[in-house]
C-alpha cells in the first residue's frame, strides 16, 4: 500500500489531496451561505390578503395586510393568516438551503455536520 494512503479509497486518494477537496468543499459550502443569507422568500396567504417576505437567515422583512383582511370582529383570522405566510417563506428558505447542501455534497446526508 502506498505511504499516506488510506485503506479502501479508490485510487489510493492521499491525506493531501483528500484535505484540499475537504477545504474546496468548505470554501463552496460558505459561499454557498453567504448567497442564501441574501435571498428573500415571499409567501402569501388567504388568497393574497397577507404577504410575508424572510431572508435565508430566518428573519421577517417585510409583512403586507390588505386592508380588506383587517376585520375587528374576526382577528384570529388575520392571525391564522399571517402565521400561515411566514410559516410557508420560511419552509421555502428551508427547502432552498436543503436543495443546495445536497447539491454541494452530492446528495450524501451528513448528518448535521454542516
């Protein structure tokens, strides 16, 4: 077996190179962050009545109510609806995130590592 080899890697792949893909993969996993830290995410419900926009990091930006949504005698409506669009923006960012880690590590579940 060759110095520097591990056991049952195709080729023989040493530590050397196996390090420089480990550091490329971090290196496009950050990138990869920092431009869903960027995104937005736009969800509506209530047949466009509420409108919630999040960023990749989770948070709220933006939230527009229809005046036609805003009944006094019926809140817990409006609530439901607003709840329900940021609930539904946040799973978008969710599945984008998801979409490209697997896109990254060639669909490989690691488990919570990155």
């Amino acid at each position: 077996m060759a110095k520097n080899s591990f056991r049952g890697m195709p080729g023989g792949m040493n530590q050397a190179a196996m390090m420089k893909q480990a550091q490329k993969m971090q290196q496009e996993m950050l990138r990869m962050q920092q431009e869903q830290e960027t995104k937005t995410y736009i969800s509506t419900s209530g047949g466009g009545m509420v409108s919630a926009t999040v960023n990749g990091k989770h948070e709220l930006v933006d939230l527009q109510i229809k005046p036609d949504a805003v009944d006094p005698d019926d809140v817990e409506m409006l609530q439901d609806m607003v709840i329900a669009a940021v609930n539904e923006a946040m799973r978008a960012a969710d599945t984008d995130a998801a979409n490209n880690m697997s896109r990254l590590t060639g669909g490989l579940n690691l488990g919570g590592l990155f």
